[in-house]
C-alpha cells in the first residue's frame, strides 16, 4: 500500500491510500465480496451508463 498523508480523502478524516493491482486481486477483492455478499462487476450495461449521464440532485435533502 501507498500512503499520500499529506492529502485527505474530499470528505475529510481518512487519509488517502492506494494498494496494487496484486494485492487487490489477493487480499481486497475477497473481503469487498464477502462483506458485499456477490461478485462485483463493472461490466455496466450501454444503457445504465446512459442513464445515468446526467446527475439528478434532490431539490432537499430529507435526514
């Protein structure tokens, strides 16, 4: 893993940290998957990826 302290993540707190695509494919992946509970696929469909071009923000935000 790779550390940049000097910057933060755009939310704050948590700094901001990148890992290799090997350590990924060994370590990562499988707990994403177990905590996830499927597969992750970024193979979206044309259409979704369409669909969702144009970002639509809440007139308000209902906490």
């Amino acid at each position: 893993m790779t550390a940049w302290p000097e910057f933060q993540h755009e939310l704050g707190g948590a700094r901001v940290y990148c890992v290799t695509k090997k350590y990924w494919d060994v370590s990562i992946k499988k707990y994403v998957q177990q905590m996830v509970g499927a597969d992750l696929n970024f193979d979206v469909p044309d259409e979704i990826i369409k669909a969702n071009e144009t970002m639509r923000l809440p007139d308000e935000v209902m906490v």
